[in-house]
C-alpha cells in the first residue's frame, strides 16, 4: 500500500537508549516527538522522570536490555519500577523486554515462557513487546525458532513481538523476520526496530507486517515520504 507520512509517523516508537544519551538529548527527543506526531517515545529506565511529552504520546521504556542476560527477577522489577510514575510524573506505558537469546538458541523455550510471564505479571497494565534478536536466531537457529520464540510470547501474554534491539551484532529488523513473525502471531502487534535508516526500508517492513517502527532517526524517515 501507499504510506503517508503522516499514517508512519503514527506507528513510530521515537527512540534514545545510547548509554551516553543525557537529560537534554531527552528533552529534544521529547520535542522532536511532539512535532513530528510519533506514537510513543522510548527511552531507557534511568531517563524516565526526564520525559515529558503530551498524553497523546506514549511512554516506552526497556527492561533487561540490551543483553536480556538477566535473572527474570530482576527483569520482572525493572519493569514495575518503570510503570510507576515518580514525583507525580508519568511512568511508562509501554515496556520493550529482551528475552535471554542463549536460551532460545538453546532450544529451552519454557525458559523464554517463564521469562516472559514474571515481566507481564509485574507490569500487567503496561503494553508489553517481547524483543527476540530476529536477526540472531535467524542465523543461529533458524525460523523455527523465531517462530517457536513468538509463540511463546503469545502464550505468555504480549501484546507485540519485536524483531531486534539495535545493539547486537546480527543485525535488525528484516522483511523476512517480520514476515514470519506476522504469520505465527497475527494477533500480536509486531514492532521492526534495529538499522531502519531509510523511508524506503520502514515502507517494506509495514509492508511485510509491522504495526509499529523503533527509529532513532525518525525525521529522516518520514522526511524520505515527502
């Protein structure tokens, strides 16, 4: 189909989660989302109280990223600090959690259930999107596995699968992950994130599946659709 720029913008996640990132690169990202009429902003769980943005826009934070090498634990409580709104300001609405990738590679997919179901039960208001490392578990287990690893999201309670966290060495988002993980969960949300750098590449990814983008460069994007 034809995609506005308008209708992108709408599915987009505007997202900051460099270590370096600082209380004014949030309050620009801030802006920048407010301007550009994203969905959501997404930032790491230290640099929530530094958001504000209006209640049109939505609040999403990480959990037991970028590694998901976390006890689920400690996972579970990053996630209900981080919907919990400090000083009277809004927490977050959303929560991106990386599941344990080595488990999954494993084979050990009850692990990646368990997992999955101490983050929902501890956020249970929140949006909760599941990040798999598509890219990862494409090319060192295969689609069986991805599609083994969205199921189990489904089962657990997510509301959205998410290809990738931008910071592994096998790449992000591709058509081909996407495609399969529309196909085994269609009634999940599927967010593509990770090197979506060009109008073209977002167009193909929401062609393939996707109902939501991750983009750090987001005006760029949508400045690609005119």
């Amino acid at each position: 189909m034809s995609w506005t720029r308008e209708q992108v913008a709408a599915l987009v996640d505007h997202t900051l989660l460099k270590p370096e990132a600082t209380a004014a690169d949030v309050a620009s990202l801030c802006w920048e989302a407010a301007d550009l009429g994203v969905c959501a902003v997404c930032v790491s769980p230290s640099m929530l109280a530094a958001v504000e943005v209006p209640e049109r826009v939505k609040i999403a934070t990480v959990v037991g990223f970028p590694s998901g090498k976390h006890d689920s634990q400690i996972k579970a409580r990053e996630a209900a600090l981080s919907i919990v709104g400090a000083d009277g300001r809004r927490g977050a609405d959303e929560i991106d959690m990386v599941i344990d990738v080595g488990a999954a590679i494993a084979g050990d997919i009850s692990a990646v259930f368990a997992d999955i179901v101490a983050v929902r039960g501890a956020a249970p208001t929140a949006v909760l999107k599941v990040i798999v490392e598509s890219a990862a578990l494409l090319n060192l287990a295969g689609a069986p596995t991805l599609a083994d690893v969205c199921r189990a999201a489904a089962d657990a309670g997510a509301d959205f699968v998410k290809t990738s966290t931008g910071f592994h060495p096998a790449g992000g988002a591709s058509v081909q992950a996407v495609e399969i993980m529309a196909q085994t969960v269609p009634a999940l949300g599927i967010k593509a994130s990770g090197g979506i750098r060009e109008a073209a590449d977002a167009v193909a990814l929401l062609d393939a599946g996707a109902t939501r983008l991750g983009l750090s460069g987001t005006r760029a994007v949508l400045d690609g659709l005119g």
